[in-house]
C-alpha cells in the first residue's frame, strides 16, 4: 500500500481520526488490505482538488469501506457457484488481477 500522508491539512478545521481499519479482503497469502483512514481519505480529496465536506468525511470513509465488503462478498459468491473446485480465497478473480486486469495493459 502507497505510503499515505496521515496528517492535517492547513485550513483543516475538523480533527479527524488517523486510524485505520483493516478489511476481510485478502491482499496475498498472509496479509488483508488496509482501508484509509478518515485523514488520509480526506487529503487524497484535497490532493485532486475536489470539494471536500470535513464534516462528511467519516461517513464517507464508513460507506466507502462498507461498498468494497459488499463487492467482495459478491465476487466470493459468484467464484463459489461458477468454480467450487477452487481451492483457496478468490484465486480466480486475483489472477485475473495480477495477469490481465484492464490497468495492465495501461503501462
């Protein structure tokens, strides 16, 4: 995961938290994927310019993390009616990830 900037941006009026939560989606063998915390989630915001609500933000981050769960609930159900021979979490959609994801062919 990119390094994120976790600190408070200048004109920030709300303090909001620098906590991270980890997420159930897995990263490799070993490790899960770690959402963003409010802070960070709030100066990536800033970062593109966008028009950034402080006092929105946590909900934003909570909804966020909240739509990733859903969608990798529904990639474990489609993997598990379409191949229950597959052993192991979700091998099917992380090779196709690491392999031919549209963002390959980019670069």
């Amino acid at each position: 995961m990119p390094d994120l900037e976790n600190v408070r941006q200048p004109g920030q009026i709300i303090n909001l938290p620098t906590e991270r939560v980890q997420s159930s989606i897995p990263r490799d063998s070993s490790d899960k994927w770690e959402y963003p915390s409010p802070q960070q989630f709030y100066n990536a915001l800033v970062r593109k310019g966008w028009e950034t609500p402080e006092e929105h933000i946590e909900v934003m981050v909570d909804i966020h993390n909240f739509l990733n769960e859903e969608a990798w609930r529904e990639v474990q159900k489609w993997e598990k009616r379409q191949y229950e021979y597959v052993s192991g979490p979700c091998m099917l959609f992380v090779y196709w990830f690491l392999t031919i994801a549209p963002y390959k062919q980019w670069k």
